[in-house]
C-alpha cells in the first residue's frame, strides 16, 4: 500500500512517524522516571525524584501503546492495498492527533502553552510534531498532494 500513497505522505506516514512513535515507546518503557519528568518542562530544573508506582506503570502502558501504535501503521501501511482502510486509519490518527494536541494543552495551562520558547523536546513532540502529522493527514485525505497511484496490476492479471 504505501507505495500507492504520494511520495510525501508515503515518507511521513511510512518511515518518520513510525520512527517518531519508537522513539515515545523506547524511553517510556526503559527509562519511565525521564519520561514522566519531561512530559513538562520545568523553569529551574529539580532534582530526579523516583516516580510513583502508578506513575511508573502509566508511562510504561503509554510506551506499550506507542509500540502497539507502531506495529499497526506498520501492518496498515505496508500490508493493505485497499484504500478506504489507509484513508480510515488516517481519519482515526488524526482524531486522536486532536485529542493528544487538546490534552497537552490543558495539561500545559494557556501560560506554558504560550511560552513556546521555553518548550522542551517532549513537548515540541506533543503539540509540534502531532500537530505536523495532523496537517500532512489532512492535507492527504483533501488530495493536497495529488492523486494515490493506480493499484499496481501483475503481468498474470494482465493476460486474463
């Protein structure tokens, strides 16, 4: 499927947001206190508390959940010739790029959020990079890109 796709979408959707969503799973998984403590910057850096239990375990489930999130685009992008399933997974990805945008932002407050400058990584990744994706999704599915290439038609196909 993905090389039906048109080249730039194809190279966000199939190589830089699978590689972007490892790199959610990896540090919330193998290093959940860094993880929790960068989901919001802090003005003055504090000492690295050990996070809680829960804490811990939740920041562990999102990374399980980037990961799982990895392995479907995967499956949908490189397995599925039908169109009407990419375009559906784009639409479910993009609402759920609103709901990760929204929530950011009310964790964040209307000051941090205003406060680009003083963005870390994390939160360049939360707000930036989705809503980055939430653009490319939507600018593929109203064909800002142009058309998806015709299905690809084997010369055995041809010759019935």
């Amino acid at each position: 499927m993905a090389s039906r796709l048109p080249a730039v979408p194809r190279v966000v959707f199939t190589v830089i947001e699978p590689i972007s969503l490892l790199g959610g799973c990896v540090p919330a998984l193998f290093a959940a206190g860094w993880f929790i403590r960068e989901q919001i910057a802090e003005a003055a850096p504090t000492p690295a508390v050990a996070p809680s239990d829960q804490a811990h375990i939740v920041a562990q489930q999102l990374g399980n959940a980037y990961g799982l999130l990895f392995m479907i685009g995967v499956a949908v992008l490189y397995t599925s010739t039908e169109l009407k399933v990419v375009r559906n997974y784009l639409v479910a990805l993009l609402i759920a790029d609103i709901g990760h945008v929204g929530l950011t932002i009310a964790a964040l407050g209307p000051d941090r959020f205003a406060a680009i400058g003083e963005w870390n990584a994390m939160t360049w990744g939360n707000v930036g990079f989705t809503i980055f994706l939430a653009l490319m999704r939507t600018s593929y599915l109203l064909g800002f890109f142009g058309p998806d290439k015709p299905l690809a038609v084997s010369i055995y196909e041809k010759q019935k």
